[in-house]
C-alpha cells in the first residue's frame, strides 16, 4: 500500500510562507543595495551637471553633496579644527588642509595644456584656462562687464556702490581691496620687492620694472601711426601724439609760452628763475640752459652772428 501524499503537501504548505519571507527579506536586501547604488550614482552624476541641491542658507552658495555643504558652513563659522603642522595655520575641512600642504611641499599636479603652466589644485587650473578660453562667466548687473573670477566681480560691484572699507592708516587713503592697500602702503614703507637682473636696480611695482626692462631690452612696444616712432611707454606716445596734432597744454604762467610735454615746460620755467649756472668765459654772460650758452659761445668765435 503507497504511502498517502497528503502529509508531506500539508509539509509543504507550512513551510511556504516562510521560504516566503526569506525570499522577501533577501529580495528587501537586493532592493536596498540597489538603493544605495542609485543613490550614490545620482551624487556622481551631479558633478556633470550643474545641479548643486544642498545651498548655505547664510550666503547662498550651492553644493552638490550634504558633506560639501557641512565643510562649508564651517567656514562662517570659528570652527577650524585642522591645522598645518609647518606653518600651523588652521582650516575647516581636510581637503583644503591637504590642498595647503601642496605650498610647503611644491606639488602641482594641475598643468596647462596649452601653456605646460602648473598649479595646485584643480580650481586654480580652471580658472587659469579662462586666459586662453576668453570666459568671463561672472557678469556686472550694472554695467554688464565680464569677469573670469567672481572675486573679481565682488571688487568690482564695489566701484559702483563707492565702497572703500580700507584706509591708509599713513595718509588716509582708502581702498577696495586689501591688496590695493598693501600696494599703496610702499610709497610710505618704502618698499621695493621688485629687481632687475641686469642692473639690480629695484622697484615698488612689478609694472614699472617691466618698463625698466624695456631700457634693457630696447623694446618699445607703442607705435605712433602717424611716423612710426616707437615708445617704451604708453604715456610717451600720446605726449608724442600732441606735437602732431599740435596740441600744447602745458603753458607757463609767467610768459604765457605753450608746450606739448611738462619736461619742455619744466626746462623753460628755468630762463625765468635765477638759476643761470652756466657762464660765458668769455665774456662772463650766464645761462640758465648749456645749450644757450652753446649758441651764444658762437658769437666770440665768429661761427655766427650774432641776431
């Protein structure tokens, strides 16, 4: 006699919800593990586009990540808890301790690739390819000028408010920017950072040594387009400039007499003084110009005469 099957169907049908619910749980697993895949690839994909969910709701600024966000608010923050073991300046986040560190040890693992230029970080790179790019993201509402840095901006909104938050504690001259200031603090400290390599003569401004070069290098970059005269200078040219167009905005107060450059006025201010320290031996008749001592020198030798 065959054994009845019912007793291993009734088996069957009690262990069913069980395998059930292991086959739930298992797929309740998958489904999270798969939630935590899509999570972290929706993060990833908001570094290609320009998505930033997470904003600081003291400046606005928008993040990509919650993380990216918490190191930010640090920095509205007093809270620095990373400092640099060389220099011992502190920071708010890891990455931009790890970043600094680049200064002490002289990585630059950024490079241009059209001018081979490196830099530290890759913010820095990116802002650099703006020079060869020409993109100025940041806009003026006011005046609609374009900027490549938004600090830049942030500067320049200034001029059109008329702020100046830093003065001169010297001569009470005020200033957009601490760097403007720094600058400006040379005329009273004296300062000349900048040396020439030919002559190792120095200069308080990186511009005018790049003019200083020029005596060096002969290079005179302004052209006139009337005769074609070069200048090592910009000011040079537009003074050159008025002698063709005629132009003498320089007169002197005395005789009235008109020049096109301050230096040819400067020189003729001297025949009005007392300042005549160049003498005749001949007759003992002074000067206040070698040059007019020179033509009147011609009347005893008798190369001219005299008018």
């Amino acid at each position: 006699m065959s054994p009845e099957p019912e007793p291993l169907q009734m088996k069957q049908e009690q262990e069913e919800p069980e395998l059930q619910q292991f086959k739930e749980e298992e797929n309740q697993l998958c489904i999270s593990h798969d939630e935590e895949h899509f999570v972290g690839l929706m993060y990833h994909m908001k570094t290609h586009t320009d998505e930033k969910p997470f904003t600081c709701v003291t400046c606005g600024k928008g993040h990509r990540q919650k993380s990216a966000l918490k190191s930010h608010m640090r920095t509205h923050s007093v809270e620095k808890p990373f400092s640099c073991l060389t220099c011992g300046k502190d920071f708010t986040g890891k990455t931009v301790l790890k970043n600094h560190m680049k200064i002490h040890t002289g990585e630059k693992p950024f490079s241009c690739m059209s001018c081979e230029k490196r830099f530290v970080n890759k913010h820095s790179l990116v802002v650099h390819m703006r020079i060869h790019t020409g993109e100025k993201p940041f806009s003026c509402m006011t005046c609609g000028r374009g900027f490549s840095q938004k600090g830049n901006l942030v500067i320049h909104m200034k001029g059109h408010t008329g702020e100046e938050p830093l003065s001169c504690t010297a001569c009470g001259k005020r200033f957009l920017t601490k760097s403007c200031l720094n600058i400006h603090m040379r005329i009273h400290t004296g300062e000349k950072p900048f040396s020439c390599t030919t002559c190792e003569k120095r200069f308080a401004y990186k511009h005018t040594l790049s003019i200083h070069m020029r005596t060096h290098t002969g290079e005179k970059p302004f052209l006139c387009v009337i005769c074609g005269k070069g200048f090592a200078q910009k000011g040079g040219l537009a003074t050159h400039v008025k002698g063709h167009m005629g132009e003498r905005p320089f007169s002197c107060k005395t005789c009235g007499k008109c020049f096109s450059q301050s230096s040819l006025l400067t020189n003729h201010m001297t025949t009005h003084t007392a300042e005549k320290q160049f003498s005749c031996v001949t007759c003992g008749k002074s000067y206040s110009k070698k040059t007019n001592l020179t033509y009147h020198i011609r009347i005893h030798t008798g190369e001219r005469g005299q008018t």
